[in-house]
C-alpha cells in the first residue's frame, strides 16, 4: 500500500510542479523536468520518512 501512495504522490508532485514551472517560468524544458524530478524525489523521500511505520 505504501507503494502505491508513494508511487502516487511522486506522479502528483512531478506533473504539478512541471506544469506550473512551464507555464510561469522562463527556463528551458530540460530544465523544467530536471526541477520537477528533484521536487519529486523530495516530496517521496519526505513521505518514506514520515509514513506510519507497522508494528
């Protein structure tokens, strides 16, 4: 389950933060993806961190 969530808020993170970066910013798109992968790689780092571990 924590795969699925993890899987889920990865894909949710990249594509908000690629489609908000290439509509207000003026970078080039390699550099939209590279920034959005790396917000992404974060946010998931942050979830695995922090999720409920079971007992």
């Amino acid at each position: 389950m924590h795969l699925i969530f993890g899987v889920l808020i990865f894909t949710v993170v990249a594509l908000f933060v690629y489609l908000t970066l290439i509509s207000y910013a003026p970078f080039a798109e390699t550099v939209n993806v590279i920034v959005a992968l790396i917000l992404a790689f974060v946010a998931e780092y942050i979830y695995m961190k922090y999720r409920p571990q079971p007992e």
